[in-house]
C-alpha cells in the first residue's frame, strides 16, 4: 500500500522470533488510560487486586480503571479473583510510562509493580524501548500525531489506538512519518480483532445472499464512530457509495449505500450510535434465507485485544507494518468521515469525496 512502510533490515537485536529465551520487547506506553490498561494486564505480569482495588487519587478518577471497573472481565470467576480469565499473551515487558496526570502514571506503572519508569515528559517514552504504544479510550485522536511523531523519527515501532488520527489528513501524517523513518505502524479495534465477531460473519452463508445488516454502537462521538465503521466494513465489505445521516436527540442513525453491488447488501446498512452507559454493539445481518444476531461486549474485547497484541508481537518482531489492516483502517476513517459531514450538512454524501 502506497505511502506504507513494509520491511526494513532486521538488527541482530531485533532477532528474537522461535527462541525459548528471546528478549522480551520493551513497550513504552503513552496516556495511562483504560484502553492502556485494557492491552498492558495482557501483555505483563500484574498485581490482580490493585486492578481490582486501584489506588484512590487526590482528584476525581479520570479513567474507568481507576474505579477498578475492569478487573472482572480479564478475571471472571468471582471466586477467584487472582485467576485470569483472559489470554494473555508474552513478550512483552512495560518499561516506561507517560500521562498528561503524573499521579496516573504513578497509579499504572504501581500495576505493575512499579517496575515501568514514570516520564516527566512523553518525548522520553520512545527512548530505549521496542514499541511505543499510545492508548486512547475516549478522545477523538487530534492529538495522536504529536504523540507520535517523537518514536516514529527515532524508527520505534507504534501502536496507535483507534482512532488513528481522528481524521484522513491525520493518519497520512502519520503514515508518513512512518514511512520516512523505517517504523512499522498499526492501528486496530478490538471490536474487529476478536474472533466472535469472524465468527458471526463466517455464517452469513446460512441466511443467503444479504439483503440488509445493521450495527449498533454506544458512542455517538468519534471514539465509539470508528468501532462501528470497522466492523461495518469488516462484516458488511467496504466501498459503500453514499451515506445519509439523521441526529436525533440520543441517538445518531445513518444508512450505509453499497450502490447496485451484488456482493453487498441489497438495502444497505444502518449504523445507529447512541450514548446509553451499555458498551456492548449488537450485530445484525438479514439475508433472504434468514437474520442472525449477535453481541460484543466488555466480555469479549479481551479477545480482540488479544489478537491485536499477537499482531503488534509480529510487527516488532519482523519490522513490517500490517498492511491489510492499516488499509482497513483508512477505510473506516474515510467512512466516519463521510459520517460527520451528512450529519453536519444534513445530506446526502459520496464517500468518494474523500478518496485520494
């Protein structure tokens, strides 16, 4: 894919695939927030109560996390709340870490036992490290260049959470930097990543040839938007021509129009956002034989993430960008974009407008 990086010389440091003692890769991670902590108790040995029971902060908890909000879906029996449930997946040690609020930092890196250095500034996140990872649960990404840009000019391989720049302009920015630097780059939703959601999708051929889905996110702002066009184009195929959207109080509804596609769905698909405190996104696929239903939730993403994490494992490990993925990605962005502009004008919008 043009503009990508694909493979770069390995260095004899970098060698550590199919050995039972390779080094583990240093990760660095950037904004310590629940995303953040969703992939690092994943990836690095971790104290199960603090997640359980974090540390109470002067001000108000900023992140889910810190009202120890997630423990339960990576350790699901409540009768043993030391067992994780979730795969976690190794070689991965967390050596340093930044947040905009030092006593978050503080708070993430005491998970881990306080091993990971707390930076003063996010700029030393990328020194000394295999990966830079930047979380970013709830924002809408404006920021995630300038997070970026001081690994990816030091050729540090980067996990950018969705979603990846917020905007086109953005995430070629990115891509770019990448680019010109050597630095494999991926971003990716866990909603796509997890295999319940391929698994809905591999039955489609029980209901025939498609005549309509639907997807149903609980954000109505960006953050939850790029969830919903991934799995849109990961369920439903990607090129759809035209979107119309409706924002009524609550909720945001948009049809998705594949044209006269006969690999598409016939009647398009609905795309509803709405701001309920459920996390979960419910799945629908209407076929001529048939419907099939779905949900992803908070019991799930762990698999996604999982995946994900696998995939970055391999990125590091081999210096070539996911390309497919990164693709996929762009394509979602261009769609909430096209999103964003007929709930601005109120119209219908080609997605075509935001090719090249």
């Amino acid at each position: 894919m043009e503009g990508m990086t694909t493979s770069k010389p390995v260095k004899e440091s970098d060698r550590r695939a199919g050995s039972e003692n390779e080094a583990k890769i240093r990760v660095g991670i950037i904004r310590c927030d629940t995303h953040a902590v969703w992939f690092s108790v994943l990836m690095d040995q971790h104290d199960p109560m603090l997640l359980c029971d974090p540390p109470r902060l002067k001000g108000e908890a900023a992140h889910g996390w810190l009202k120890g909000s997630i423990h339960r879906y990576f350790y699901a029996v409540s009768s043993a709340p030391g067992d994780m449930t979730a795969e976690a997946v190794d070689g991965f040690e967390i050596t340093r870490v930044w947040d905009e609020n030092r006593e978050v930092a503080q708070a993430f890196a005491g998970l881990f036992g306080g091993r990971p250095e707390v930076c003063d500034r996010f700029e030393q996140v990328s020194d000394d490290v295999d990966l830079i990872f930047i979380g970013d649960c709830d924002l809408d990404g404006s920021d995630h260049v300038e997070l970026a840009r001081p690994g990816l000019e030091k050729g540090v391989a980067t996990f950018v959470d969705k979603p990846f720049g917020g905007t086109l302009a953005n995430a070629k920015k990115m891509l770019d930097l990448a680019n010109a630097h050597d630095a494999p780059i991926y971003s990716q939703s866990m909603c796509v990543a997890m295999p319940e959601t391929a698994r809905f999708r591999d039955r489609f051929s029980e209901i025939g040839q498609l005549t309509c889905g639907t997807v149903q996110s609980p954000g109505r702002e960006i953050a939850g938007q790029i969830h919903g066009t991934c799995l849109t184009h990961f369920l439903f195929g990607d090129e759809v021509r035209e979107v119309r959207a409706m924002n009524v109080p609550r909720q945001l509804m948009v049809h998705l129009d594949y044209g006269d596609r006969p690999d598409r769905p016939s009647a398009g698909v609905v795309y509803y956002g709405y701001g309920g405190p459920n996390s979960g996104f419910y799945l629908q696929a209407y076929g001529v034989k048939g419907k099939l239903d779905a949900v992803i939730n908070d019991w799930t993403y762990p698999n996604g993430a999982s995946k994900i994490l696998k995939t970055i494992r391999e990125m590091v490990r081999t210096r070539r960008t996911p390309l497919l993925e990164m693709q996929a990605m762009l394509d979602a962005i261009r769609l909430m974009t096209a999103i964003r502009k007929a709930v601005d004008t109120e119209a219908p919008v080609r997605v075509s407008e935001f090719d090249g």
